[in-house]
C-alpha cells in the first residue's frame, strides 16, 4: 500500500499504486552511446537534469537483443524464461515452419498495465510499429481507460479495438511513414496529449529504432531525433509525469572498413559442412519490415531435422570468423534465462562487430541502399539505458548502483522504489 490503493500483484510480484501518472518509455534501439555522447556535449538538457535529480544506471536488457522480447520483459516484469516471448520467431518442429510470436496468446502471464486496468487504473499504451500492440495489450479492454493503438495505424484507430479514435486529428499530426523518425515522435505526441487530457495512471510508449539503424551517433540525423526526444522529455515532466526511460535493446556498427556488411551466412556453411538442409538456420529479428537491416541480426536459432552430434557442430561453429559464443539449447536457456520448450537445438551469437544470415541468397540487403548495416540481437547489443525521474528512495539506492540491474524490473523500480513510503 501506498496510502492511496492496494497494491497491484502482477506476475507473483507487487506494484504500488502510482502517486503521479508514471510514462514509461523504452527507446526502441537506443543504445547508451547515443545519450553519453550527446550528454557530453550538453545536447540533452531535460535528459541532464532528469539525471541530476532522479536515478540512472544501465541494465541488462533480455536476450536475445531485439525488439519484441525486451518490450514483453519489460511489461510483464519477468525475464523471458517466463513470458515465453524469445524473439519475433520460432520454429514449429511439427510443420518445420517458422511461427510469428507476436500474438497475445503466446504471451505467458500478465502485463504490468493489463492487471493495473483490472485495478481500475487509467492505462495507456502506444507502440510504434503494430507487431507489438496486441502482445502490449494483453489483458486490456479497450474503452475509455484502457487505450492501445500503434502510431503505424494511427488512422485506423477505433473505440472497441484500441479505446480511442479520431487520432490523427488529436494528436495532430500525418499518419507516419512507417521508415521515420516521424513513427516515434507520434508516439510521443500522442502520448503527451493523452497526459494532459487525461492524466493517466501508468502510460507505456514503445518507440521504433529506424533511427538508430540508419544513423550512427555522431550523424546530424541521429542528433536531431534525440533533441527531439530530449524536448519530450521535458514536456512529459512539466505535464506532472514521473518518467522512466530505457531502451529494448542497443545497436553495433556491423560493416568492414569499406562499408560492406559483416555478415556469417550461416545456413550455407552449415549446408556445406553438414549436407544442404540438415539444419535449419532461423533469424528471429525478422519481422514484416526488413528494409534497414535485411532480417541480419547478433543472434540466430539452429534446429536440426536429424540428430546430430552436438559437440561437433558446436566446435565447427565456434571457430567461424565472427562467432562470439554457441550454446546447445540447454546452455543457451541457462545462461540468457530463455524458455525451453521454444528453444532451438543451438543458438549462436555474433561479435560486436558481425551480424549472422542464413543464405546469401535469402536476404535482402537493396534496403540499405549501400548504408553501412547497423544492427542488434547479441550480447554486445544487451545493455540499454535505466534512468527514472523521480530519486530512489534511499534504503534502494546503493543497492541499486551496485546490483545487476535487469531492465525488466524498470517498473518495478519506477513505481515501487521512488517516491515517498
Ligand atoms: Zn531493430
């Protein structure tokens, strides 16, 4: 209890009631580099006094690094061992076809926002791109407070499937391309205008990472959009918020000195040395919009169609240019505390500097249009920002500055550790 309401349990774990609206924001693909960098040089002002004045660290975001099972261990609170959610695909072993897991029923347990509406609390919960709304909001029914709508379909927005309508014209601005920074700041946009209308109690907003796939930290373009979202910073904070900041993942330079991508195409190598089509290679940062990053990420998924003798491919991949690290199943879901029973038989994680493929042939890289490939999914791309507007309070503090922060637990930390007893 806080004095105000009874504490909301949500997956085994208690949240207090939020003495101001909470707005937590995860910055889809912002890597700290971007903010010390842009600290440094004094261009994020409302970001420096949020600093200053609240609490921030960096955390270990889940793995494998990409978008979907970062924004589900955060709403959930849980690590994806859990929530089941362990990148945008897995592989059915029944039809060997890949399944998209962004479906809500694939969600294990509840969100932080879903079992504080039951609660009676205003929630809301906007996300850039669609793949995540319904997942984000699992347990909602959308109505006059319980609004969730993507800014990809703004337009499109009705009363019963995202508690709201008439978008564009409220938030007033074009419905978004859907490669821009334009599809994140509506989100703030709209986010920000929900505060002041309505003074919700818990708010999530899910930005995309276009930006950060395009534009390394020193580009003119990247400087723009975190000025941007540095100016919503503020506003969020002068409309009475208490904000929470993270991101789902970071993002590495995985080009060659000539600009060329270094990518392991794994699904030939493993074709050449094991006979085409006895593993089968699965990228799970694929998802409906490849265009900036061809569908190569830092991690991908083997299954085998056969048995196989696993410390042998273990020992073949491991000594691959570019390879960080492989694990059989087992290790993998220890180690990145992943769910079994959606694991492949190997997972492999590249350097900082690599990406990982499957066939040549199968990727498609004209989207990049010759940019250097900037992106995410291993371990070099697992730590992200965790800063809070409001100060710990101080039985938390040291614990928190010396603990192995997990991102997932930013709710916990924003509603359960600031403020007054
Ligand atoms: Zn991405």
């Amino acid at each position: 209890m806080n004095g105000i309401k009874p504490d909301v349990i949500v997956n085994g774990h208690s949240y207090r009631w939020p003495l101001k609206p909470t707005v937590v924001i995860c910055i889809d693909g912002g890597d700290p580099e971007y903010f010390d960098l842009y600290l440094s040089q004094g261009l994020l002002p409302n970001l420096a006094n949020i600093i200053q004045q609240g609490f921030s660290a960096t955390a270990k975001g889940t793995m494998p690094s990409f978008t979907c099972p970062n924004n589900m261990s955060i709403i959930t609170g849980t690590p994806a061992s859990q929530h089941g959610i362990s990148g945008n695909y897995y592989l059915d072993t029944h039809t060997w076809q890949p399944v998209v897991m962004t479906g809500a029923d694939l969600l294990r347990g509840d969100t932080i926002l879903g079992n504080f509406a039951k609660a009676g609390a205003f929630v809301v919960s906007i996300t850039a791109k669609d793949k995540l709304r319904k997942q984000l909001g699992k347990g909602l029914t959308p109505g006059a407070r319980q609004i969730s709508f993507s800014s990809e379909f703004a337009g499109q927005c009705t009363i019963a499937d995202n508690g709201i309508e008439h978008v564009l014209e409220l938030v007033g601005m074009p419905q978004p391309e859907i490669y821009s920074q334009q599809l994140s700041l509506f989100v703030l946009e709209a986010g920000l205008k929900l505060l002041q209308m309505y003074s919700p109690d818990v708010m999530y907003l899910s930005l995309t990472d276009w930006v950060q796939h395009k534009y390394a930290p020193e580009d003119a373009q990247a400087i723009d959009f975190y000025i941007k979202l540095d100016h919503y910073f503020g506003r969020f904070l002068e409309s009475g918020a208490v904000l929470a900041l993270t991101a789902d993942h970071g993002m590495s330079d995985k080009s060659d000195a000539h600009g060329a991508p270094n990518v392991i195409w794994l699904q030939d190598m493993l074709d050449a040395q094991l006979g085409a089509g006895v593993a089968q290679v699965i990228c799970p940062i694929t998802d409906a919009y490849v265009g900036h990053h061809g569908s190569l990420g830092g991690f991908v998924r083997v299954w085998f169609r056969e048995s196989f003798d696993l410390a042998l491919v273990l020992a073949l991949i491991a000594q691959i240019e570019g390879v960080e690290s492989c694990y059989s199943k087992v290790d993998a879901c220890r180690i990145f505390d992943l769910p079994i029973d959606r694991e492949a038989d190997i997972v492999v994680v590249a350097q900082k500097q690599y990406c990982i493929g499957s066939s040549a042939l199968k990727h498609d890289l004209s989207g990049l249009h010759g940019d250097r490939l900037r992106t995410h999914g291993g371990i070099s791309e697992a730590v992200v920002p965790f800063i809070i507007s409001a100060p710990l309070r101080p039985e938390f503090l040291n614990n928190a500055h010396n603990a192995d922060l997990n991102s997932y637990a930013l709710f916990d930390y924003v509603l359960n550790k600031t403020g007054a007893v």
